[in-house]
C-alpha cells in the first residue's frame, strides 16, 4: 500500500481511538454544562486531578490504571457534589450573577492545577499498564492496546450513562431538570437534590476519563489546559446535551486532530482545537445534533 | 423645557445623572500622587523599589484594562495572560524587525492586542457570553503554542533585549521604566474612568445587568460589546509591552504565566468590578502582598493563595472590598 | 381612524424551530394611532410573532414594515430607530440602575442624547413613578416594574408599542390602573399592539382584535364579531 495513504490510514484510526478518549473527557461536560448549564470550565483540571491520582493508587497498589480510575471514582463524585453546593449556595441561588459563576469555577481550576505543581512539581509522571507496549496490527493498520483499550472503556463508560440517563427514573430526571424544574417539583423531586447528583456524576465521569488519559499519555498539571479547548468545543459540536452528539463530535476531533499531527506535527493541536471551536461558534452554535435557538 | 415636580411626590425627584464629573480633581490627584511617588521613590534610592513598583503598576493597568470588559460589562475574559504576551512579543518584534525601542513598542502592543481583542470579540460577541469566555481560555493555548514554534522571537527559547545601564535624565534604567509604568497606570487609570462615566460605559452596565433588555431599548449592543473588547484588550497589551524590557529576558513560560490570567480576574474582583477605583485597589493590595509573599513562601504557593482568595471573595463578597466598603 | 396611514405591515410572517412550526403564514396590518389586541391560547405564536417583529428572532419568513421601512436583516435596537418599542411579559429592569437611569441611559443611543435626563423624568411621571427616581428597581412593587418598563419602552417616542402581556398577574384594580395607563399613552398618537389574556382588557382596550391559534391568524375584526365566532370560542374551549 501506498505509504502515505498508510500514513494517512493509521492517522485516521489513531484519530478514532483518540477520540474515544476526548469522548471520555468530554461526556462529563454533556452532562454539567449540555443538561445543567453549569459553565465548569474546571472539568479538565478535575480530569487532571484524576490522573494524577490514578498515578499514586495504581503505583501503590500495583493495578490497572483504568482500575484504579473506577476505584477512585466515588471520590471525585463526593467532591463533585461539594462543588455543587457550593456553586449552588453561592450563585445560582443568586440568579444571573454568571460572571461570578465562572470566576468561581475558574478559581476552581487554579487552585487545582497550582494545587497539583505544589504537590507534585511540574513534571510528567506516567503510569505503564501491563498491555501499554502491546499493539494489535489489522493489515496496515496498527491497533495500540495503550489507545485501544482506553477507548473502549470510555465508550463503555458512556453506554452505562447513557442507559442510567434513560432507564432510571433519577436519570430521566435529570434530562428534566435542565428543561422543565418546576415539573419536577410538582412530582416531589427536588430539582437541586438531582442537579446535586448530576454534577457529581459528572466529576467522576472526568475521574474516569483521567485514568483513561494516562494510559494513553503522561500527565502533567498543565495538562488540562489544551483540553479546555477540546472538550468545550465537542460538547458544543455534538450538541450539548445529546451523548451520541459528543460521542461523534469526540471522533470527529480525533482524526481531525490527529490527521494534522501526522501530517504538520504534534504542536498545530490546540491550534485545531481552537480553529475547530471557532468554526462551531461561528456556524453552528446548537451544535450538529441539537435543537435550532 | 422646565420640568414641574409632581404634587403627589413627597420630596422633589433629583435627576441622579446631574452631579457633575469632578473631571479636574480626578487628574489633579492623580498626577499630584505621581508626582509623589516619584519623588519619594527617588529619595529612597533603592533600586529594588522601582522594580516592585513596576511589578504593582504593571497590575494595576492589567486589572483595569481586564475590568473595563469584565466589570463594566459582564464579560469575563479568562485569556488576560495571552492579551499580555501579544504585547510583550509585539515589543520584540517591533524592536528585532524595526529596532525600535520601548514607546514605539507599547503602541505596537497596543494595536496588535486590540486587534486580537476585536476579532475574538467579533467572532464570538454574537453568542452567550460564556462562549467568549471559552474562547478566551483556548485562545491563549493557541497563541503560545505560536509563540513557541515562531523562531523569529526565539521560540521556547526566548528573546533577548540588552538594558542600557543608564537612561538620562533618570537616575537608573529601573526609574526609567517605573516611570513609564506610572504614566501608563494614570492613562488606563484615566481612560477607564471617562469610558465609565460616558454613554459607552452606562451602555455597558445596561448591557451587563439586561443585555436583551438593552438592545430591545435601542442600546447598540455589540458595538459596545466590540469597543470594550478592544479597548480592554489593547490596554492589556499595554500592560505586557514593557516586558520584556523589564527583565531583558522573555520566553513563553514568562509572558503567558497563570500568574497574569488569575490576577487579571482577582484583582478587579476582590477590589471592585464595575467603577475604575476597584482595580486600583485590588492591584495595589494583591501585587504588594504577592512581591511581599514570595521573598518568603514559594511563588506557586502565593499564587496557590491568590485562586483561594478569589473563589472566598467571589462567593462571600461579590461586589470586592469597594461593595463591604459602602454598604456602611 | 380609517384614514390613518398604515404603520405597520406583516407579511406572511412565518417561524420554524426544527421540524416545529411555530408561526405560519402571518398577514397583519396596524393603522398610525391604531389599538390592536392579540389573543390565542397558550403556544399559539403569540410571543414568537412579537419576537420577529422586534427583531429578537433574527431569522424568520415573510416581511416586517414599518412606516415604508422593511425592518429585515436589522437588530432590535435599530428597530427602536423606526418606530417600534416593547416590553417584556418579565420585566426586565436595569437591576444596578436607579429607576431614572434605567429609563434614561437607553435614551443617550436615541436621537436626542441631550435631552435624556428631562425625557427620562417626563416618562417616569407619566407612568406616575417620578417620586421612585431614585430607587432601584429590587425596591419597585410587580405593578411597578411594569409601569417602569413601559416608561423605557416610550422614552424615545416611538410609533407602536408592543405591550406583551403587560397585565398578567395583576389584580383587578391594577389592571384598571394599566388600561388607563395605556388608554393616554394611545391618546397621545402612539399605536399599541395588545397581547393579552385577560379578555376584559383586551376587549375594552382594542378597535379590532386578531385571533392566534396554533400558529396562525383564524380571525380579525372588532372585539364583538371576533368573540361571536364558533372557530374563537372553540379554539379557546378545546374544541378541534
């Protein structure tokens, strides 16, 4: 085969796996700002955080780090709902103080990523599983398990919120909240009590995501910072709210992102996350999959 | 056109909007205290406070420049470090490109900034505001990763700017660019203050607390919206230009620094959004506790402290040390 | 009345969201000086047909014009330069603003900048709210508020006002209070577009009545015939 088009080929398929990973980062973000309208712009430092846990659990445990992310999950679900009641008591009671709001989750971020320098220094810390060398080849195409494999849990991860969010009555509830709060209240369900839920969800949904990112690459604290980018402009793309719409937009990215690594280096990434969120922004706010304003 | 007051009020209205801007004493005092600190920084004679002082200025024109979109606004800009280093790398552009020196580079700083504040703005004002404060956020990821593929102004590595050790008539290079500064700090100062008291700036604050409200009464939102993104925008670079000057030395990791992103949001914040004197405060109060902090903790630690001031003043006291202040 | 110039025309105005259509098919005209009311039960288009008119729906079919003046492609508030002004059924207050300010900083992006603060305080005592000046609007009662958003909404003279559901909520009294409100402002030449649930008002207010239902007009004539006819009373009974 022609190598170029092997290249291109591989590019494209590296660019699926990746994707699956950002689908991973991004789901967190369908559910706080597509179905709560929670601006979290922390949601990538949270992811950050995750990883870097994942590191210490994994080496002092000696296990998986997608293990250990699953391990670790109730934890970031706690400090999810905290953020919550906090962004809750002091805001969104409060009304449309959203400049306030953000400067909140912003300070959230911050304190994350300098919180994670101060504890850890700057540098990249990595955690190997046992299959991270092994690659599966299709013909020309190479499958590496230390990409395979995240994806695939991601895409797993999200088939269960997917169920939970359509099947459960809590699920269902949540796909209410945003849209109709008062309807909810009249069946006795308290709104706050379900958004509380929501955005834990979506804290451990970005631990989750964590463990995937250092399977596929070391972390470091700035880390979370290109995927700010990223994963707004998946969640946007796919339609805020729909879980299909990120899954899709997250792949989309992916061979968009990876294509262009392949072809004009690694370093032209955010450049494509920033060009990809403008060009959303400007065409189609709603996203692919969404409702027109 | 005389205006009767109405029998059934109980005391006459007074028309607000009558106080006249007391225009002469807001320059006089600024000037007077310039003028002040000159003179006593001169006395002091050491060099050290002239780089502390710029280190305070140079925040005080950031908080101001971030403000006028931010307070006056609404419109929360989380890119502040990236606004900074266009105009801290348009200085050395100007200077390798045209070997023009520090004034030629704050204007370049200027304009090269207010043009990215006016198309990030253009592109993205017709939308919710939290989408421009995303795009504030991915804008600066993109624009050093320019940064650190473009060799012409040294990459990863860095640029270079050799400091003349004198500067006539000032006493030392350290005065010369503390001056400049201060009379770039009394500028934005001044310019922040007539934008808040014209028509843009109470377009503004319209806009900020009902925007649909304030264009379906005929308020020209988005070309305020615009002119504040530019004016804030090139202020910033204003504040950044000077840079590179000022330590002889940048690289990406210096001009794009969380520090520059997090202050530009505390400091109006915990001084005051919404009027010209909050900045002020916040700056002088938060640089000063930041040049004292990291003498004798870390830096990330002091800048650790900055964020968890921030989200304290953000939930407790939303409207800064200027709302505790005039609730009494 | 019949002489009047024609001041505003709608023409085939339609609106979709998605597969959902909001508005169909949309012919309205209002005479200068002309009180209109517009009725319909919940989700009729009522609100969306005002949205297109004002321009807060940016894109929609047909054509709005006002006084000659095709208003498409233009933004709310250059809308407000031809003529036209609404309020909203929440009001919308300027929350920092004391009450003058909220009705005079509009005006400095008006014609006569010069003139705002003696406007400002002109429309303030016509909605009898000039003894609040200088209060903000947090401190206004609900009838208040609404009072205030009509001072905005007339401060720059304009040629129709479109009170959207302007009353609702009010007690019988306030209501009263209102019509009589919108009875002078009418008396002074500006055309008022009613939309209204509350039938006393909206019958004693308007010359001629335009029924919404589901998205279009199924009827249009004086108060009397309108609410005579089978198709109105249905529509409002639920019957198909």
């Amino acid at each position: 085969m022609d190598p170029t088009l092997s290249l291109l080929l591989n590019g494209i398929v590296s660019g699926l796996l990746l994707g699956g990973l950002y689908a991973a980062a991004a789901s967190g973000l369908a559910v706080s700002f597509g179905m709560l309208d929670i601006v979290n712009i922390a949601h990538p430092a949270l992811m950050v955080a995750g990883a870097f846990l994942v590191v210490i659990l994994g080496t002092w445990l000696g296990i998986d780090p997608l293990l250990a992310a699953l391990l670790q999950a109730p934890l970031f679900y706690l400090l999810g709902v905290g953020i919550y009641v906090a962004y809750h008591h002091f805001f969104e009671r409060r009304g449309d103080e959203a400049l306030q709001g953000l400067a909140f989750f912003f300070g959230v971020m911050f304190i994350i990523e300098v919180g994670l320098v101060m504890a850890f220094g700057p540098e990249q810390r990595f955690l190997d599983p046992w299959y991270g060398f092994v690659t599966l080849r299709l013909g020309e195409i190479d499958l590496p398990l230390r990409m395979l494999v995240p994806a695939l849990a991601a895409l797993a991860a999200i088939g269960l919120l997917y169920l939970y969010l359509q099947r459960s009555f809590t699920g269902l509830a949540i796909a209410a909240v945003a849209q109709d709060p008062e309807a909810l209240r009249l069946m006795a369900v308290n709104p706050v009590r379900i958004k509380r839920l929501a955005f834990g969800l979506s804290v451990a949904l970005a631990a989750v995501a964590g463990g995937a990112l250092v399977v596929v690459q070391p972390v470091e604290p700035s880390s979370g910072q290109i995927f700010i980018g990223r994963v707004f402009a998946i969640c946007i793309m796919g339609g805020m709210a729909s879980l299909l719409g990120t899954i899709l937009a997250a792949l989309a990215f992916g061979v968009a992102e990876n294509v262009t690594a392949t072809f004009y280096g690694p370093s032209w990434s955010p450049a494509v996350a920033f060009g990809w969120l403008l060009l959303v922004l400007a065409f189609r706010p709603q996203g692919l999959f969404g409702k027109a304003a | 056109m005389t205006v009767a007051a109405p029998a059934s009020a109980i005391a006459p209205p007074r028309p607000a909007a009558v106080a006249r801007p007391r225009h002469l004493r807001f320059w006089l005092g600024a000037l007077i205290l310039a003028a002040g600190l000159v003179v006593a920084l001169r006395w002091l004679g050491n060099d050290y406070a002239y780089f502390a002082g710029y280190f305070i200025l140079q925040y005080v024109v950031l908080g101001t420049a971030w403000n006028i979109l931010g307070g006056y606004a609404g419109y929360v800009n989380f890119g502040a470090a990236g606004f900074m280093a266009t105009g801290a790398y348009a200085a050395i552009v100007v200077r390798q490109a045209l070997g023009l020196d520090l004034l030629p580079g704050i204007l370049a700083g200027a304009l090269t900034a207010g043009l990215l504040g006016l198309g990030t703005g253009y592109l993205t004002l017709r939308l919710r505001g939290v989408f421009f404060s995303i795009a504030t956020l991915s804008l600066t990821v993109v624009l050093h990763t320019l940064v650190v593929n473009w060799d012409y102004v040294g990459g990863s590595r860095g640029a270079y700017i050799v400091r003349p050790r004198e500067v006539p008539p000032f006493t030392s290079y350290g005065e010369y660019l503390f001056i400049v500064m201060l009379g770039l700090a009394v500028i934005s100062v001044g310019i922040a203050r007539a934008v808040e008291l014209s028509r843009i700036g109470q377009g503004l604050a319209a806009i900020r607390d009902n925007e649909r409200a304030a264009e379906a009464v005929g308020v020209p939102t988005l070309r305020l919206k615009l002119i504040a993104t530019t004016l804030s925008g090139a202020l910033m670079g204003v504040a950044g230009a000077p840079l590179p000057y000022y330590s002889g030395y940048l690289n990406p990791e210096a001009a794009f620094g969380l520090a520059y992103a997090v202050n530009a949001i505390a400091m109006p914040l915990i001084g005051g959004i919404g009027t010209w004197l909050g900045p002020v405060i916040g700056a002088v109060l938060l640089a000063t506790l930041q040049q004292a902090a990291t003498v004798t903790i870390s830096s990330a630690l002091s800048l650790w402290i900055v964020g968890w001031t921030l989200v304290l003043f953000v939930a407790l006291a939303p409207k800064g040390i200027l709302g505790m202040v005039r609730r009494r | 009345m019949n002489e009047a110039p024609v001041l505003l025309r709608a023409e085939g105005v339609g609106k979709r969201f998605g597969g959902f259509v909001a508005l169909r098919d949309i012919d309205i005209e209002m005479r200068a000086g002309e009180r209109l009311g517009l009725i319909g039960p919940n989700g009729s288009g009522k609100s969306t047909f005002v949205n297109c008119l004002s321009g807060n729906f940016a894109a929609y079919e047909g054509r709005v014009v006002m006084g000659g003046h095709p208003l498409e492609g233009l933004k709310p508030h250059r809308r407000v330069r031809h003529g036209l002004a609404r309020t909203f059924q929440l009001p919308q207050p300027f929350g920092s603003l004391p009450v003058l300010e909220n009705v005079r900083v509009p005006l400095l992006f008006s014609g006569e900048p010069g003139n705002a603060t003696t406007r400002a305080l002109e429309c303030l005592e016509q909605v009898d709210l000039a003894g609040k000046a200088d209060r903000l609007p947090r401190e206004l009662t609900q009838v208040e508020l609404r009072r205030l958003e009509l001072a905005r909404a007339i401060a720059a003279h304009p040629r129709l006002l479109i009170a959207d559901e302007a009353m609702a909520g009010l007690s019988h009294a306030e209501v009263d209070q209102m019509l009589a409100l919108l009875f002078r402002l009418n008396a002074g030449g500006m055309a008022v577009l009613m939309i209204e649930h509350i039938m006393r008002a909206v019958t004693e207010f308007s010359e001629r009545l335009v029924v919404f239902v589901a998205g279009r007009k199924i009827a249009e004539g004086t108060p009397r015939e309108v609410l005579a006819l089978r198709d109105v009373e249905d529509a409002y009974l639920g019957r198909q």
